[in-house]
C-alpha cells in the first residue's frame, strides 16, 4: 500500500469517526479497517485508527439500539 492510498483511506475514516455531520456506518468503518491491515499497513496504524473508532461518542442523530 502506498503512502497516499493509506493517507486516503486514514482521512476516509477519520471522516467517518469524527465528523458529527456524517453518519456512523460501522460496516464500512471494518471493511476499510481490513483492507488498511491486508495490505500491509504497519500494526500500530491500524490499532490506533481501530483505537479511535471504538471511542466515538454515538452521534446524536443516529437510532439508539
């Protein structure tokens, strides 16, 4: 994986994660997750982008389970 596709995919999820505007989709959240670790990011990259997502505060907006 290259530098800017992992850059690309970094600023994808952190859209996804912490923008309040956007809506949670966890599905999508995973999937770019694993695509970052199967193409060979380094481990401590994705635990810190995996780390961040699982603290997102729920989005007032998004249905309660």
């Amino acid at each position: 994986m290259t530098e800017a596709e992992l850059d690309r995919i970094t600023a994808e999820l952190d859209r996804l994660i912490n923008d309040p505007e956007v809506r949670m989709d966890p599905e999508l959240v995973w999937s770019l997750l694993e695509d970052v670790s199967s193409r060979g990011a380094d481990t401590a990259s994705v635990a810190l982008i995996a780390q961040s997502a699982s603290q997102r505060p729920p989005s007032p907006t998004a249905p309660r389970a």
